[in-house]
C-alpha cells in the first residue's frame, strides 16, 4: 500500500472546506463513504482501486487541510492526491 498526502490551508470556512472535498471526490467519480456530519471533520471516498481522506481543522478564520490518498499503486495515490488538492485550492468562493 501506498500513500502520499500533502497539506495546506484555505482562506475559508470549515462548512465551505467540507463541501470543497465532497465536490472533489464527487468530480472524480469517487463514492463518498463519509460524509462531513455534525461535529466531524473528515470526508473519505475512492474507488475500488484508491481511497482518499480529506481532513478539515478549522482555525480562527481559515481552515487547516490535508489531503492523503491511498492506493497499492503509488502513481494513482499521487495523481488522485493532486487531483483533489489541486480542485480545493484552486476553487474560489463566490456568493
């Protein structure tokens, strides 16, 4: 098994950041198997060939990430990683 993980923070709120996630893996095709309920900070989803899990902490104003992905190819936990991280950081908020 593989995995590859990176981490960042957004300039948003954690609901926001959660949904961030859910859309990602969604966009990929992925189920998602955990979504973000009351109090939880986390949203997993994948496939039969790679699962990803997106942690949220919010922190006064913006929100700590990490983005792990986990697969028995490297390649794959990598591009997915990118993939979904790459979607939440470059997604842009307008209300």
């Amino acid at each position: 098994m593989y995995v590859h993980w990176g981490t960042f923070t957004k300039n948003d709120t954690l609901g926001y950041c959660l949904g961030l996630a859910q859309s990602a893996l969604r966009e990929r095709g992925f189920q998602v198997w955990d979504l973000a309920g009351d109090g939880d900070y986390q949203v997993i989803g994948g496939n039969n060939d790679v699962i990803a899990n997106i942690v949220c902490v919010p922190q006064g104003g913006n929100t700590w990430m990490t983005v792990s992905a986990y697969s028995t190819d490297s390649t794959l936990a990598e591009r997915t990683r990118n993939e979904v991280r790459t979607y939440i950081v470059n997604s842009i908020r307008i209300d």
